[in-house]
C-alpha cells in the first residue's frame, strides 16, 4: 500500500490572517508606543527644567535633556520641541554669570577693562588689592594699598617702605614649636611678599632687597633666642636702608654736585629722589645755576620736583615733553635718575626718558644718570615692551585750580577707546655719557663690574 502524500497545506490562524502580518503589526505597534512614551519623557524633563532653571548647584539651565535608555535614535520631533526653549535658557544661563560676576573679584574688572589692547595684556596693573591668601600683617596691606594707588613712588622710596614694613612683620612674628626662627620666618614673609606683588610688581630695588633679607634669615644663629634674632635682623635690615641708599645718596649728590658749574642750564625729567638731592646739594654751596624741569601726563611728577627747587630759591623752567626740542640746544647737562640698570648699561626709567638721551646724544649733550649700586639687574632687558607697568589714568597729582570738575577732565577709557600708560622706558647705553654711582663714576659698558667694585659677586 503506497504511503499517503504530503500536504502543503498552511495553518491558518483563527483570525483569517496570516502569521507572518500578525508578528509585524506588534512591532510597529511597540514602536510607536516607545516613541509616543519618549517624546513623553522629553516634554517632562523639559518643563521641569524650565520650572527649575539652576537645578542643583546652579547648573540644570545649562543641561540639556537627556534621551530615554531606549537604542533607538531620537526622533527629529524632539529635537524640534527643545529649540524654543534655547533661548530662555541662554536668558538664564546668562542671569546665573550675571549673578556669580558679584562674587568675582573687582581685580579681574579692572584687568579686563583695562587690558582691551591684547597686544599689551602682558604689562603690569595698577589693581585693586583683593584679599590675600594666609596670614597677612596689617602693615602690608596698608602698604599694598599705598602701592596699588601710587601713593608711594619712586624706587627708592618703596625699597625703604618695604624693609621697614618687614621690620614690623618680624616683631611680631612667633615661632611655631618645634621650628626654627631661621627656617620658619622665611615661610611667614612668601605670603606677605606675593601680597605687596599683587598689588603692584616688584620693583628690581625690592628684589635686590628682598633677596638680601632672605639671605641673612638664612644664616641667622640658631642658637640665638628668638627676640635676639628678630633684633638682629631689623638691625641689619637698618644697615641695609642706611648703606645702600641713604649714604649712596650722599656720595653721589657729592660726585654729581662737583660736575654742575656756574652758569650751567640742567635738565632733568620727571622726579628722581637723588637728582634732587643733586641739585639742591649744589644750590646749598652757592653755585648758580638754572635747573629746566621737563614733564609728561599722566603722572606729572616734575611738578613736585619744580615745587621743591623754587622753594629752595633755584631758578626754574617748566615745560611738558613735547616742547623739548625747543630748549635741548640750551642745556649744558641732562641729569635723569633711574628705576634700574641692567648689565649691558642699558637704563630703565619713566616713560620719556630714553627720547630725551636721544635727543641730548642728536644735540652733543652730555646725558649723567644718578643710579645707586642695588638698582643694578644682572639681566639683560633690550626694549621696554617685554616688561612694563601701566601708569595709573588720569592726573593724580594736579595742584592747579581747575575750572571744571576733574572727572570731566580725565580721559578714561571708552568702548572704542582704550587709553594706555607705559610707565617705564628703555634707554640704550649708546645714549648715555656717564653713570655716577657711589663707588664712582661708571661708563655704561662698563656696568658689570658693579659686583666686583662691591667686592662681591651677585
């Protein structure tokens, strides 16, 4: 008997629809519930966000919503919904830096304002003192603050300020326990000096100081008691002040003094401490002489200097810096002081300076800088762009009657305008004739034997 045959009979389902219509209709069908319960998702994170912009720690506005765990990718409908509300959190983004811009410090405003030109971003600023980091002495930031508002001017004058500051600084410094005056104390002064540095760089004076002072800490007597060694300490710091400024000030207002004659027309720049002492010293041996004060905005600091000579009786003239070349072919001498001199003789000084040694070497005028031995940098500076300082805006010093108010009168900066203040210059040495210090008279090439005429090596 021969075998039955073989059906191809398909099953169908009780439905009337086939097997395979059925398996893909629950597909599609499970896919669009997926996408309705996602976009579902979406428009529920984004009201909660917009309810609550700065979420926890300020930082939800910022967040965009985050896709459900499903694989599938998001569909273009919610990322058409999250669009308009782009801007309200850009509004409240901005609203929250707005806020935080409080707590920032007004050092940065004034960076930021004043540093528009990027070219010159480099250059240090007169800036606000901001509270320091450690434990700051009251003194120096009352010193910071006469810093930073340029109520101290002049090298010498902040070296003196700044050592004297440090005598007070260490009286009243305590050793912790089981510490060493003469490894501890310099751990207490980092902070105080990083202070006086954000109020204003440190002048290389300051630095040839700070140096020094760092040096005896480290050699002071441990076996000393510590009142001892604190007194030790200001007691050289008292022979600092007194051998390398107030008697190298001597010496050279007596060298320098001996080179004015009668009848000589001086010309000096600005104001220098010890170019005044020069010419004062001169006027008080009877030599007759007319001094010409040159000036330039926006210190103006010549005025003072012209105060001080009058009152003296020395007869003298007063001009800006543009004027100069009207009187350069009358001068005998051009007498300038320094803020620091560099190794190659190169001298760097207020802002100006290095135009009139130039024109003073163009006219055959001899051109003498009064500079004191610890203002010599072992460093090689060949411009004034790599390193400067801004000069504060506005004329600080005006002691003439104004006719209108002096916010009027001062020129600050604007959207479009950007006001800017070297305050130093850099005069080549090929300008300079002499430099008088107070182990001589140097020529400018020849400022590195400085070390060796101190018989010591820097």
């Amino acid at each position: 008997m021969a075998p039955a045959p073989l059906l191809d009979v398909q099953v169908q389902p009780p439905n009337g629809e086939s097997s395979t219509p059925q398996s893909k209709s629950q597909k599609a069908t499970t896919k669009a519930e997926r996408r309705a319960l996602q976009e579902k998702q979406r428009a529920a994170k984004a009201v909660k966000a917009a309810a609550v912009p700065n979420g926890v720690n300020g930082k939800q506005g910022n967040k965009t919503p985050l896709p459900s765990s499903s694989n599938s990718p998001a569909p273009k409908k919610a990322v058409k919904t999250e669009t308009p509300l782009k801007p309200a959190f850009a509004a409240m983004n901005k609203g929250a830096k707005d806020a935080k811009l409080g707590t920032v410090s007004s050092v940065d405003a004034v960076v930021d304002r004043a540093r528009g030109l990027r070219i010159f971003s480099h250059f240090g600023l007169p800036k606000p003192v901001s509270v320091g980091k450690g434990d700051i002495h009251p003194t120096i930031v009352r010193l910071a603050l006469l810093f930073s508002n340029f109520k101290i001017v002049g090298a010498n004058a902040r070296c003196i300020a700044t050592l004297t500051a440090f005598k007070t600084v260490i009286q009243d410094y305590v050793t912790p326990p089981n510490n060493t005056l003469s490894r501890h104390l310099m751990t207490h002064l980092s902070p105080q000096i990083s202070h006086l540095v954000a109020a204003r760089p440190m002048s290389v004076t300051m630095g040839n100081a700070i140096r020094q002072l760092k040096l005896e800490i480290s050699g002071s007597d441990i076996d000393l008691p510590e009142q001892d060694a604190k007194d030790a300490l200001c007691q050289k710091i008292d022979n600092y002040i007194r051998d390398r400024i107030i008697i190298a000030d001597q010496v050279i207002q007596e060298t320098a003094g001996n080179k004015i004659k009668d009848g000589d027309i001086i010309l000096t720049y600005a104001r220098s401490s010890v170019v005044e002492k020069v010419l004062l010293g001169a006027h008080s041996e009877g030599r007759n002489f007319s001094v010409i004060v040159v000036d330039s905005r926006p210190m103006l600091e010549g005025k003072r200097l012209l105060s001080v000579l009058s009152s003296a009786g020395v007869h003298c003239s007063y001009l800006l810096l543009p004027a100069l070349g009207s009187v350069i072919t009358e001068v005998s001498t051009v007498l300038v002081g320094a803020h620091s001199i560099h190794s190659n003789g190169a001298l760097f000084s207020r802002a100006g300076t290095a135009l009139i040694a130039m024109m003073a070497k163009q006219h055959s005028v001899p051109v003498v800088v009064c500079c004191e031995t610890y203002k010599f940098s072992e460093g090689i500076q060949l411009d004034s762009f790599t390193k400067n300082e801004l000069a504060p805006l506005g004329d600080l010093f005006s002691s003439f009657p104004l006719t209108k108010p002096r916010d009027a009168l001062a020129l600050q900066n604007q959207p479009n305008l950007e006001i800017l203040n070297p305050l130093y210059d850099l005069t080549p040495p090929t300008c300079i004739t002499a430099v008088v210090t107070e182990v001589g008279v140097i020529p400018p090439n020849s400022m590195s034997s400085i070390p060796l005429a101190l018989g010591r090596l820097l």
